[in-house]
C-alpha cells in the first residue's frame, strides 16, 4: 500500500500506518484504490431510465449533446444534483420525524425512560407554533406541540409551521421564486417526480426545486430535530468535555457508538453509570466503562472524532462494543472487528449490516435493550487480545452552544444579540464564518478543517461550527478555550473576552446547522446590521463535504441568504450553465451562491472578498486588523 499521509491528525495517522503493516484497510486505503467515474464525479451520467445510462463523454472525450430521451446536459447535472438534495433532506427529515414521533409517544406516557427535560424549550417552541401555553400541564402541551410538528411531514397546502421564523424579507425571496415548502414529505416526492424522465427539463427551475426541498430540510427537519432533542434531552450549554482516540481507556470497558440517534446515546449514558453495571464490570478486571461516540458529542459524550475516524477507534484493539445506529456508519467495521475482539452492534431497523449482530434499540425496551449491549461489552472486556496501536492523545473541549446559550453570553437581561452585533458593526469581529460538513478520504481528512478553522480565528472571524467539521476541531485541539483564544486576532479576542465564549463555537451534529439559521435570524431581528439574512457579513463553508446531506446543507443556506463554498471536486462541473445559476443568478435572487473550490487558499480568499463586500455593503466601518 502507498505511504503517503492522508490524515490531518498525527494520532489518527499513526492508527493508519499501524493498520497498514497488518494489511488492515480503511477508507483511506479505498480512496487511493478506487478512482471516480469521471462522468458520475461531474454530473454528466444520467442513469434515470434504462434506455441509458447516459454518459455525455464519448469514447474519445468530447461531449454528446443530447442523452437518448434528447435531454442536455445541464437537464442533466441540474437533474443529479437535485436528485442529491431531496437524497439529503429524506435523511434528515427522516431523522426528525422519529423524534417528533418519539416526543408525541412520551408526551401520552407510552414509553419510559424520556421525560420532557426542558420546559422553557417546549413553551417557546409552543409560542412559535401559536400554541397557547397558559395552565397547561406539560405532557398535554408537548402532545400538541408533537402533533402541530408531525403535520409538517404530510403537509398537502400551506407552509411549513417554521416559516414565520424567517426574517421577512427573506421569506419574500422565497415567495417571488416559489421555493416556499409546503410539507417535508410532498417536497422530497415532487423533488424526485420532476427528476423522472420527461418531466422538468428546464436547469433553472430544477435547480430552483433543489432550493425549495432543501429548505424543507433547514427550516423544517432539521430545525424540528434540534428543537425537539432540546425539549426531551435538554437545550446545550457550554460544557467542557474531553476529544481524541484517548478518551479510551486501556484499563475501562469501552463502548463506541456511532450515529445520530439521541435516544440511544442517552440510554447508554443511563446505564454505565447504574451501579450494580458499574460492579459488574469491576467484577471482570475494569476499572470503569467509558462511552465515546463518533461524529456529535452528544449530550456532551466525549468524541473520538468524525467519520474518517470510525475505522480507526477499531484498530487501537480496546473498543470492546461497537454500537451503530443510523447515518454515515461504515459496514466495514465488521471486516475490521474480525481481526480483534469487538462487537458489533447494529441497532436500527433501517441500517443492518450483514453478518452483524442485531439489537433492535425499540423505544418500547430502550432500557433493557441498552443494559444487554453494556453487559455484553462487558463480558467482551476480559477477551481483548493485546493487538492494535493504542494512542493517548486527548484534548479538552468546550462545547455545547445554541441559540439560548448566546442570548445568555451578550452582557445583558433581555437575551439580545446586541453585542455581538455591535462587535461585527464596529469591525472588531470581521464576520461569521459556519463550519461545517463531512470529513473526507480524499482530502488529508480533518486536516483541512483545522488548518481554515486556524487562519479564519487568525483574521477575527468568529466560527460556528458543526458535523464533523466540528469533530475535527475538537481532537485538535481547536475547541480548546485557552488554546484558541491566543490563535484568535485582537478583535475576536478581546469581544470572546467580553461574551465569555470561544472564537471557535460547537453548536452540535448535522441537523444543528439549523441552530446557525436561528442565529442569524436572531441576529437579523437585533438589527443594526443587515434587515434580512442575506446581506450579513456571512459565508458558509463544508470544505471536506461527501455527503447527500450537505448538498441539502449547502442549498439551504443558499436560499436563505448565505454563500456557501464547498470543497473538492465539483458534482456539477460537467455543465457551466449550472454553475452560472448557482452562484451568479442565486446571488442575485437570494445573496446566497453556492460554489465548489478545490483549491482550500481559493476557498479562504473567496470567504474575506465575501465577507467584505457584505461589511461595503452594508457600509459598516472597514475591517482593520487589530484596530
Ligand atoms: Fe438517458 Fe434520458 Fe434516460 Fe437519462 S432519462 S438515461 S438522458 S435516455
């Protein structure tokens, strides 16, 4: 296998070159083997209907012009691309109506174990839903509230209850280019009817389709799952935790659990800490059990990383369970677990791996389920055999930041954005930059995301951050307070000094770039700065993306307003016509543009001209380092 480093961290590369010597492959190893299809990588390869599939390269490498049905290429890539939106918001939206199904389930007291954690959550979201609060006790207040979310998925007229969230002007974009989502549900089923063969064939109006499913992801699933994980697990606030391969521990049962479902990490949460569970594993040699996850740090679990880093947690030989649910799971953990002691353990009914052991985590026996997992990780612990390349690099963490956390951080009593405002008006915080998206083996994964969160603090841009990006950012270090603040430019500092936050702020998993929206909203209704969310001195970026989600992601943020810069290879290269429409024409529609660049310097000075000419604009004083 070719030596070449491909990690951004040194822990996670010293895993890889371990498992190499043993013939151990990783998604690392895969990217280098398995180059893309140039056609597919690009947008060019319609596979639709069985007369094709259509790939617009011939054999000597000019274009076609027409697929067999005469659709052009730009039908084409606009075509995948939104195929690839409506792929990402059902992953999401999926996600979320488990949730909203969940609340309604524990709001009639039809499952134990969950309880409504965060009143002051659920009675805002009432308020937003135009639901009266008033002597009602909680349980019949989180039904409705359950009920008025559930209705957002099968919605066949109107608008998703969470629009009138949106700044106004930003909805009257929306409504002259008829993007507004109805129901979640209809969205994704027109997304992939006007994708059959013969239906749209306009690039402009398909493109405008992605926008409008996508929006139904933002301002519906999304912003659904965060509100209601708020109101069953509590609303985040900043908290420190511990990240990187280290947060196992030689001496400990140690339980890894992968995926996105609050439920389970929770349940988990509940039972290592039950002390007839903690005897038990003392009772085969441990001194203690950890639980570390991949991807969230949910619920303030520490994390081991982002995706690239699943594989990894497996090789160091002392995972003792590994315990998946849903979303960016990689099946190869069985392939590697054979080599050592681990379980693994699958646990939705949607996401099987074959030749995996399955424990169906079924809301009805979530208890009983998560103790069978736990004492099987236990009696695992005892057949560890001494091989894999154990690393003890741990970093501490501050995270756990959202919308209510930062009304509470700006030096006032009435939860406002003032401050924060007034620190991007006078140029002392140069503007916000999202962080978000994927890790990537294609990319030297992690490391990309590091070395852009460094720079941007470096130029006082205050980043939030979320998904894997987020992930990498904590094993580096990165969410470090005392780290990072002497990283961050005069202005950052000293207005993070002020706030008591860091310049660099977790805000949680996928879904929770909904919790950006909802800070720029916020932000927008302060005023003093931009009266709609376009306009504000703001650029998303997703430089290591791969997932369907965060073209969801990416559109979403577009049409409200943002311009967004994604990295790697673009999946709408083969059509410049595509391209044109999403940046120039989205620009001039919504101020939101979504770009592709390769080139992560490009993507750094892409996000200053951004930010800048958003600060002209809205003539705020000029930046000046260090002014
Ligand atoms: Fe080819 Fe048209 Fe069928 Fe696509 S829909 S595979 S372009 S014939």
């Amino acid at each position: 296998m070719p030596d070449c480093r491909m990690s951004g961290n040194k822990a996670a590369e010293q895993i890889i070159q371990w498992g190499r010597s043993y013939w151990m492959e990783t998604c690392f190893d895969r990217a280098q083997a398995l180059k893309p299809c140039p056609s597919g990588a690009t947008g060019a390869c319609c596979r639709i209907c069985h007369m094709g599939p259509c790939r617009f390269v011939h054999s000597s490498e000019e274009r076609v012009e027409k697929g067999i049905c005469g659709a052009r290429l730009a039908t084409v890539v606009a075509r995948n691309f939104l195929r690839m939106a409506a792929a990402g918001v059902a992953a999401h939206s999926d996600h979320a109506r488990e949730l909203a199904i969940m609340l309604l389930r524990v709001a009639r007291g039809e499952i134990t174990g969950f309880d409504i954690r965060d009143t002051k959550k659920l009675h805002r979201m009432a308020g937003i839903l135009g639901i009266e609060v008033d002597g009602r006790d909680k349980y019949d207040l989180a039904e409705e509230v359950a009920e008025r979310l559930i209705e957002d998925f099968t919605r066949q007229w109107g608008i998703l209850n969470y629009i009138k969230r949106v700044p106004e002007k930003t909805r009257e974009r929306w409504e002259r280019w008829d993007i507004v989502p109805v129901g979640i549900d209809r969205e994704i089923a027109e997304a992939l009817h006007r994708t059959n063969i013969g239906v749209d064939h306009d690039p402009d109006t398909l493109l405008l389709g992605a926008l409008r499913v996508s929006l139904a992801d933002g301002w519906g699933g999304s912003m659904i799952a965060s509100d209601i994980t708020d109101i069953l697990f509590g609303t985040p606030n900043p908290d420190k935790s511990e990240a990187g391969f280290g947060i196992f521990r030689d001496d400990h049962v140690n339980l890894l659990v992968i995926g996105h479902n609050p439920a389970l990490t929770k349940t988990l949460m509940d039972v290592i800490s039950e002390p007839d569970i903690i005897e038990y594993a003392r009772s085969k040699g441990a001194q203690g059990i950890t639980l570390g996850d991949i991807f969230g740090m949910q619920q303030g679990v520490p994390t081991a990383g982002g995706f690239t880093n699943q594989e990894l947690c497996l090789i160091m030989g002392i995972i003792d369970a590994a315990v998946v649910d849903r979303q960016c799971i990689m099946p190869t953990l069985a392939d590697l677990a054979y080599n050592f002691h681990t379980k693994v353990i699958t646990t939705s009914r949607k996401a099987h791996i074959q030749g995996v052991l399955h424990m169906p985590f079924d809301l009805d026996k979530t208890g009983e389920t998560a103790r069978e997992i736990v004492t099987l990780a236990i009696d695992n612990y005892p057949n560890r055999t001494g091989m894999g390349e154990k690393v003890k690099d741990r970093a501490v963490v501050l995270s756990g930041f959202s919308l209510e956390s930062l009304e509470n951080m700006n030096g006032d009593m009435r939860f406002s954005f003032s401050h924060l405002n007034n620190a991007i008006a006078e140029g002392r915080i140069r503007g916000l930059v999202g962080l978000v998206g994927c890790d990537n083996p294609r990319v030297q994964a992690t490391g990309v995301h590091t070395c852009l969160a460094k720079e941007l603090v470096k130029d006082d841009l205050l980043i939030l951050t979320t998904e894997c990006g987020a992930a990498a950012c904590a094993v580096s270090g990165l969410l470090d307070p005392e780290n990072i603040l002497k990283e961050a430019g005069p202005g950052l500092r000293k207005t993070c000094e002020e706030m008591a936050i860091p310049p660099i702020l977790h805000l949680g998993g996928c879904n929770d770039n909904s919790r950006i929206l909802n800070i720029l909203s916020a932000i927008v209704s302060e005023g003093g700065l931009s009266d709609e969310i376009g306009g504000l001195p703001v650029v998303i970026i997703a430089p290591e993306w791969m997932a369907e989600k965060e073209i969801a992601v990416g559109c979403y943020f577009a049409a409200s307003g943002i311009p967004v810069i994604m990295g790697g290879t673009s999946p709408v290269e083969a059509s410049e016509d595509v391209a044109r429409i999403m940046t120039e024409i989205w620009y001039e529609r919504f101020k939101g543009a979504l770009h592709f660049e390769p080139d992560y310097e490009r993507m750094y000075d892409m996000v200053i001209e951004y930010i800048d000419r958003a600060r002209e604009e809205l003539n705020l004083k000029a930046y000046e380092f260090g002014a």
